[in-house]
C-alpha cells in the first residue's frame, strides 16, 4: 500500500497529493508560530530575555522598549491563533462550499430585502459611493483613484515601519555600548539596515515632493449614473504650478478578469475602448491658481452598461493623463457608471410620445 504523498503540484485540472494532509502540514505551521509565541512570552514573563533593572536607559525608554519587544510574542500568537482557526473551520471543506459558504450571507441579505430596496439592474455595481460628494460647481465630484497615491502611501508605511525596527536596533546597541559591551553582530546587522532605512525615506520624500509639485486633479460631473446616448457636462480642474506638455481626458471601458492559474489567482486588465474627449498641450498653470474648463462627456449609443462580477467587471471610468516639463507623469482614474438604456418605449414617453409615435 502506498503511502499518501506529501507534497503535491498541478498538473492541469488535476491536483496531486492528499487536501488532508496540506491541511495537516498548514496547522502544522500555525502551531508552531502559536509555539514560539508562547516560548517567547514565557522567557519575557520569567525574565530569561529582556531589559533588566541594570540596563542604563532611563525608565521611559526601556518602558518603550517593552512595547517593542511584546509586539513579537503578540505577532506570533495572533497570526498562528487565527491561522489555526481558520485550518481547523476549512478542514475537509472543497473549494466550492468555502465560497458557497462565504457568499451564504450577501444571498441572505439580499433575499430579506424588499422589491422595492433591491438594485434595479442585477450585476450592474451601485454608484452609491460615487455619489455621496457634492461638487463645487457641478451635482457630484467623482471620486478619485490615483496609483500614484497609493504608491505613495505604501512607500511611507514601509519607510515608516523599517525606521521604527531601525530605532528599536540602534537603542539596543547604544544601551550595550553604554554598558561596556559592544555587540558586534548587532552592529554589522545595522550597516544594511540603515542603508534601506535612508534610501526608503529618500524615495518617500521624493514621491512626496512630486504628488505635491504636480498638483491635484478634480473633476465633477453634472449627472450620475449616466446612460447611453447621453451627453453630461464635466468640469476638469487641474492645481499646481509649472508648464504642463500635454493634459489629455479620455473616456475609457476596463475589462478586468480574475482566475487561477495553478494555485495563484491572477487578475487581467485591458481596455477595449478609448475616447480622446479633450486634449491640451503647453498649459502653464500658475500656484494658487487652478486650471478649470468644461467639457461634454457623450456615452455612445448601444454601449455596453458597467457590470460586475465575481471574476469578470466592465468598467467605465474618465481617465485624466498629464506629463509636466520636469516631473514624470501622472495618471489619475475617475470611475464611473453606465446604467442600461431604457426600453425604447419608455424613452419614447420621457421625451413626450407614446408606444404609436403620438404626441402625449
């Protein structure tokens, strides 16, 4: 009899090795993680590792310095506890009943909901949160997603948190120096950590400086959702300071797709339609001074509605693409919703005829 495999791979639709066992070998880890947890959080509470009373920092730093410390037992038990939790709920459960299971409570929310509550169109995603911000000039200002924000916020919280360690390192070996001991490991594992330490905040500051010399970008629209064969009125406006070489808005459908492949989840963007709405090129914006223009956004007719799924989205959105003179350039995504059109006869009596073409 042959024993069950221990470690298994893809082999196209097909999945060798035993689930149980994979299941096994990840409880396995988390155990261990909630293991070294709690070995750690014995030898801090019985004093084997530590800051003692003899150490040479004032109280509030080595009252700090605990909190550091702590944080790595608590890391260990809170990552291994959940992860066992999360083993021991999925064991011997298919691919299949865990999202049949996650989806269970939408289904039921949904289903407790009247006619009347219910989303009008079914896989068209809800404009709600693209409509909750009036505009300055306009109805509504559309909300805003920025890679370069984004960028810019992971690279602060990595600077942040690598200098944080950094400080608790350097602490530690100025206490010892102070001691008369020089820990020699220590000090040669803080020459590459202060290299990436420094060169993180001076990436960070450098994003900082260009998401602020570039300026914000806004744009506000007179309607929303929008429709097909409809024409809305958009305001763009554009801060900073400095000679802008081109700024284009351009009106763009997204088809995004999520699947596996083997056992990693990949997600495919690609835009299928592009259109050029308004193009400037050599726009000096001046500081303090906001450049402001409105322009005429027209959704074609018999275009495809937004739609949103599981795996599959069709998304609308208003892009705007800037290359300033000295700075690289930027992308700024607006996302949008296009409802389905109207049954012709409902059109028909919003623009005064009824179902025969007689005047109302």
């Amino acid at each position: 009899m042959r024993l069950p495999p221990f470690f298994g791979k893809k082999r196209g639709h097909r999945r060798t090795g035993s689930q149980a066992w994979g299941s096994f070998g990840e409880a396995v880890f988390y155990a261990a993680l909630v293991a070294a947890g709690l070995c750690f959080a014995g030898l801090l509470l019985t004093g084997a590792v530590g800051i003692g009373p003899e150490s040479a920092a004032p109280g509030w730093m080595r009252g700090w310095l605990w909190i550091f410390i702590w944080l790595i037992p608590g890391a260990l038990l809170a990552f291994g506890v959940a992860g066992v939790a999360r083993t021991v709920r999925d064991w011997g459960k298919s691919e299949e009943r865990r999202a049949a299971a996650e989806g269970l409570g939408t289904l039921l929310e949904s289903m407790g909901q009247s006619p009347a509550a219910q989303h009008p169109f079914p896989g068209v995603p809800a404009c709600d949160d693209l409509v909750n911000s009036p505009g300055t000039i306009l109805r509504y200002r559309l909300p805003i997603e920025s890679p370069e924000s984004w960028t810019l916020v992971g690279m602060g919280l990595f600077a942040g948190l690598w200098n944080a360690v950094l400080v608790v390192l350097a602490v530690s070996a100025g206490i010892d120096i102070a001691s008369g001991r020089i820990e020699w490991v220590l000090l040669a594992v803080l020459v590459p950590f202060v290299l990436i330490g420094v060169t993180g905040i001076v990436i960070f500051i450098r994003r900082l400086v260009l998401t602020t010399a570039v300026g914000t970008t806004q744009l506000e629209i007179c309607d929303h959702p929008l429709l097909p064969e409809s024409s809305y009125d958009v305001l763009l406006a554009q801060s900073g300071s400095g000679m802008l070489r081109s700024l284009v808005l351009t009106l763009e459908i997204e088809e995004m797709a999520s699947f596996r492949q083997g056992t990693d989840t990949r997600t495919e963007r690609v835009i299928v339609w592009r259109d050029i709405v308004k193009e400037w090129t050599n726009l000096e914006i001046t500081p303090g001074v906001r450049f402001e223009t409105h322009v005429t956004v027209a959704i074609p007719a018999g275009a495809m509605h937004s739609f949103g799924s599981g795996h599959n989205a069709v998304r609308w959105r208003l892009v705007v693409r800037g290359q300033p003179e000295r700075w690289p350039g930027f992308v700024r995504v607006f996302p949008v919703v296009v409802h389905p059109a109207p049954p012709a006869e409902s059109a028909a009596v919003r623009h005064g005829a009824t179902a025969d073409g007689v005047p109302g």
